[in-house]
C-alpha cells in the first residue's frame, strides 16, 4: 500500500460480527464514514462476519440470527445484504482476511464465504478489495519525496486462544516479538480487547563497512470487536463465561517517515503509533 505524502492513516479493524444482531453497526458505520471522509484505507483482519446460524451448526441460537437472513439461503442471503450494506465504502475497504469464523465454514459447510462476499463485491462495485490469510504481511511505503521513501512492514494474525481476563493478550504481544523479526507493527484481533503498545529492541546496523548501533521501535496492537456480548450483564454465553465488558471498535494506524540529514549524513526516520476511533 502506497502513499504519496510522508505520513498516513490506515483503519485496523476485526471481530466485526457483522451478520450478528449483536453487532453494534450504528458504531461501525460511524466510523466507516470517517474512514470515507478523510479518505482512511480500511483493512478489516478476521471474523467479518460471525456465521454460526447455519443447519448442523452446534452454536446456533434463534435469538442470535437477523430477520433478513432467517430464510432457506442463510449464507447467500448474508452475502447479498453485506455486499449492500458495504457498497459505500467501495473505496476506503482495501483487505479482509480470514477469522476463525470465516475457516469454520469452509471446515463444516464446504464453502468459502469471505471468497464469495469478495467475488460479489468487487462485480457489484468494480472494486479492488483484496482478499488475505489468517496471517500475513502488509507493506506501506510513503512516498516523502521523488527520491525519499520510507517502509514500514505489518505483520498482522488474527489470533488465538481466550484472551486472559488479566494480561488482556499482552501475552499474545510478547510471544509475537520471539515468533517474528524484522517488522515494525504487529496486529491482532479474536480476543476482543482493545489496546497498543511499543516495543524497543537494539539493532546493529551496517552501511559502507561501518557498524552503528541503533533501536527499532515496534508497534504492537489489540483490535476491538463490535460485537456488544455483555450489554447490561443480564444473562447469554459472554456473561456465564465470566467475560468482562469489552471496548468496541477498532484502531487507527499512524505512520509518519521523515529525511534528516545531518552533517552529510542522510537518516530516515520512522514513527509509528496507533489511535483510538475519535468520539
């Protein structure tokens, strides 16, 4: 992905649940417009939709399917209202990959929906929505100049495990930066915190023969849900697990790359943060 201008936004959403009446899709379709007005790529990594209503499926409840899709299609109709609902925002919806909930169905049902959802959207639309795996990488380059340009590489996963109610996936953090090297942001979403932090590691670097000491700084985030399981903590599955209330919504991804040049020496430097959707 690239930018001509020496910093961007990137939207990082997951766990959007979409097809789920818990799905809080006023909040998503808040910040779908903001992506649209600021023009905000949006990568979406993992359980865009929840899928589990299906015939033979040992997760279905009759409460948790919408009106819309309580029919004898139940996966085409999901995908023909999804592609409606998701048409306006044609042009800032760049990636989505697979959750746990999309390789489900292809395990149990036998059929591809995020493929399927992809397919039709881009026909519907003459998009370019690309589609990614469980894991993977994502490269964004921003263009500061006609001969400057800075990288930053996005290793994203959509995640594993609960989540502990404790560390809220700091754990999952910290083993990402003994599994992966050499990446400046690591992203994951299934636990359904929400939450950022940076690492720092030193580095030796070499350029012309000579050795130089430097540290990289490495982006590691949690991506919210959408999904609103807990409500007012009455009754339902999230409750008797014992879950918490969780922050729903994504995160915002701040690159920003500068050319400093300093007593002949060039040095580009890289900075990486992410936000909170704004109120």
């Amino acid at each position: 992905m690239t930018f001509n201008q020496s910093s961007a936004q990137v939207a990082l959403l997951s766990d959007l649940h979409w097809d789920n009446p818990k799905c809080d899709r006023e909040l998503l379709k808040k910040h779908l417009n903001y992506c649209l007005k600021e023009d905000i790529p949006v990568i979406v990594t993992g359980d865009f939709f929840c899928l589990m209503q299906g015939r033979g499926d040992n997760r279905r409840n009759k409460s948790d399917i919408r009106p819309e899709h309580n029919n004898a299609k139940y996966l085409d109709s999901i995908i023909e209202t999804a592609v409606e609902w998701f048409t306006p925002y044609a042009s800032v919806l760049k990636l989505v990959t697979y959750g746990n909930h999309e390789t489900s169905i292809i395990k149990f049902q036998e059929t591809d929906i995020l493929q399927r959802f992809v397919d039709l959207f881009n026909y519907k639309n003459k998009s370019d929505l690309h589609i990614g795996g469980y894991g993977g990488w994502i490269v964004y380059i921003l263009k500061m100049s006609s001969t400057s340009e800075v990288c930053f590489k996005h290793k994203y996963f959509h995640g594993s495990g609960g989540g502990g109610i404790v560390t809220k996936g700091a754990i999952n953090l910290t083993r990402a930066l003994e599994m992966y090297e050499n990446y400046d942001i690591f992203s994951m979403g299934h636990i359904h915190e929400n939450s950022s932090r940076n690492d720092v590691r030193e580095c030796l670097d070499t350029t012309t023969g000579k050795y130089t000491i430097s540290k990289r700084t490495i982006h590691n985030c949690i991506t919210g849900t959408y999904k609103e399981e807990y409500e007012d903590g009455f009754s339902g599955w999230h409750i008797e697990r014992g879950a918490p209330a969780k922050h729903l919504g994504g995160r915002i991804l701040l690159l920003q790359g500068k050319d400093v040049r300093n007593k002949g020496e060039r040095k580009i430097i890289k900075n990486v943060d992410s936000k909170l959707f704004p109120i």
